[in-house]
C-alpha cells in the first residue's frame, strides 16, 4: 500500500492530494476537474480520459473526486485553478447512480470505493457548479459528461416526471461541452490560456452556451427549435424538437441549435465536433494511464467499477443505431470513429 512518503510514486496519477502537487513542484493547477466519480485513472473513465489529454497539451490538472458538497473546504482541497474548472457528474448519471428505476435508493455504487453509496448528491453537476462558485467566485466553470451532454436541450426528467429546462439554466456554468470533449477542449484551453473570450462566437464546436435576444442577434444562421414554454405547452412539440435538433447533428455540415429556455435565454449549440481519426484515437488511448484506482481508495478495497473493464481495449466510439433506449448516438455521434 501506497503512503504519501512514497516521494516517488506520487507523480503516477494526476494530483488528486496536495502532497502530489508539491511532489510535481506545482503551486497551482491550471485545470481543476471535479467528478461525481472515484478517481479511477483508465481511459474507460471520463474523468482520467479528459486529464490525460489535457496533461499532454501540457496544462497542468489536478483532480476532486466525490467531494463532500456540504463543505466548500472540500473543493478547495487542491487550490484555485487558473484557467477553468471542470465539472462531470460522472460516467453515470447521477440520479441514475444514485437510484433504481423504482425510485429508490441504491443499496451500492459501483463507481465509488468500496461500492459505498451517499459519495454524491442527486443532479451533481448542479450541485457542483454552486459550490465552486461559492468556493472560487469568478473561476470560469465548463461542465460534461453524460449528465451535462444528455441534459443539454428542453428534455424529460424521469425522476421529477416532468419537462425540464437546460442543464446550464439550473447550474450557471460559462459552457457545456457534449459528446467526446477532446477537441473542444483543446480549443477551449488555447483560448483561455490566450485570454480570449470563451464564450465569443463563433463557438466552439461541441459545445452549447447560453444567450440573451440581444446577443442571438448577432449570431448569423442558425436552426431554431421549439423552446421550453412551447413545449411545456403541447408535448407533441417534444418529439418535434428533438427529431430537429437530432438533424443537425453532424459535423460537417450541421447548423448551430437555439432553442428558448425561459426568462429571456436561449440555448445555443454550435455544431458537433469533428470525429477523432484512427491516428489520433491511438494517441488518445497511448497516454500514460495507469489502468487502476488512485492508491487513496487501497484501504476501502478500491473502485468495483474498474473490475469489468480494467484489461479492456477501446475499439470505437460511435453508432448510427439511434435505438431510444440507448444514449450512445446522441452522446457520441453517429459516425463510428475507431
């Protein structure tokens, strides 16, 4: 077992404890990612997939893991990062890890050490995004993941069992990146390390904001969908606006989506990113992952989760099915990269 005056073993795993950082001789980070998940550093897992990718750019980043929302300290364990936060409520989402589809609470969770449950609270991005800015007032805020790219649009909340507006009305974030976040990210890191608006249009692509009528104005073609009033008004309009929104969802000749949220705000996503070549997948998977839970978890038995997938090979991203009970199109695209 791992203990912190193992000097040299404490630069594996990107830093999730202040003893890391100084081992890396960092005072700060320039990328704090805060998951609803255990650090597990495997490509399976969101959370190390975007770390990785973002160390290799060469930023600085440094991971919260399952902090404790009752208490502000707990996000500030690794300091104040200097460019963005980033928020995931997991590779599940949370209510989906948190309850069955009976509505009750799960007895387990797969994705905390130990199966322990109670590790995060119900809508974690949510709940993340307002204690970080209660924590670093000001700190640009970007969320993803499942939870974040699912829930981006008008959509139907099975717990609430009712319509809901956009995930970045309720969390407040500056952007949401969908889908697989490594090139928008790039893009977002080279214009946050320059000092240029993140938030400018053209936007990033795949990645949604939210904007006033003043500035939609400015914001050139675009293919409107039939907004939260609408459709909380005539469900039919539901099914109309998701079939639209899913239309333009290719990258290569899709058109931005506004969609009204409510309160004078419009959702605005710019087109998918561009699917990952097979040379720049294999780059992708070839980071240094350490394939196994941060040693912080050794005494709790590990992470469960990483018992299916721990000698797992990526072999492709993507699927053209569109079946209704699977998220994969939606999430991934429909292109299938490999």
């Amino acid at each position: 077992m791992k203990t912190f005056a193992d000097n040299d073993r404490l630069t594996e795993f990107l830093p999730a404890t202040r003893p890391e950082m100084t081992a890396r001789g960092w005072a700060e980070l320039d990328f704090l990612l805060v998951s609803g998940d255990a650090y597990v550093d495997h490509p399976s897992f969101g959370t190390a997939l975007v770390g990785r990718w973002l160390e290799s750019l060469g930023y600085r980043v440094g991971v919260v893991a399952q902090p404790d929302w009752r208490r502000l300290d707990d996000f500030r364990r690794l300091g104040r990062p200097r460019l963005a936060a980033l928020v995931t409520a997991g590779n599940l989402d949370s209510m989906l890890a948190n309850y069955t589809a009976a509505r009750r609470r799960r007895l387990s969770d797969q994705y905390s050490p130990g199966g322990q449950t109670g590790r995060r609270p119900d809508r974690a991005t949510v709940v993340y995004c307002r204690c970080l800015r209660r924590a670093f007032p000001g700190c640009k805020l970007i969320v993803g993941g499942i939870e974040a790219s699912l829930r981006r649009f008008v959509h139907y909340d099975y717990w609430q069992d009712r319509v809901l507006p956009s995930i970045l009305r309720d969390c407040g974030a500056d952007l949401l990146i969908y889908g697989m976040a490594e090139k928008p990210l790039a893009e977002v890191a080279e214009r946050l390390a320059a000092g240029r608006q993140l938030t400018a249009l053209p936007a990033i692509g795949g990645t949604c904001q939210l904007l006033t009528a003043g500035q939609l104005a400015q914001a050139g073609d675009y293919r409107s969908i039939a907004g939260w009033d609408e459709i909380c008004a005539d469900r039919k309009k539901f099914a109309v606006a998701w079939r639209e929104q899913e239309e333009e969802q290719n990258p290569f000749d899709g058109r931005p989506v506004v969609q009204g949220q409510g309160d004078g705000q419009y959702l605005y996503q710019a087109p998918p990113a561009r699917p990952l070549t097979t040379a720049e997948m294999d780059e992708l998977y070839r980071l240094p992952f350490q394939r196994r839970w941060h040693f912080i978890y050794d005494q709790d038995g590990g992470v469960p989760a990483l018992a299916e997938v721990r000698f797992s090979i990526t072999s492709q991203r993507g699927c053209f099915g569109g079946c209704s009970f699977c998220a994969l199109t939606f999430h991934q695209g429909r292109i299938v990269q490999s």
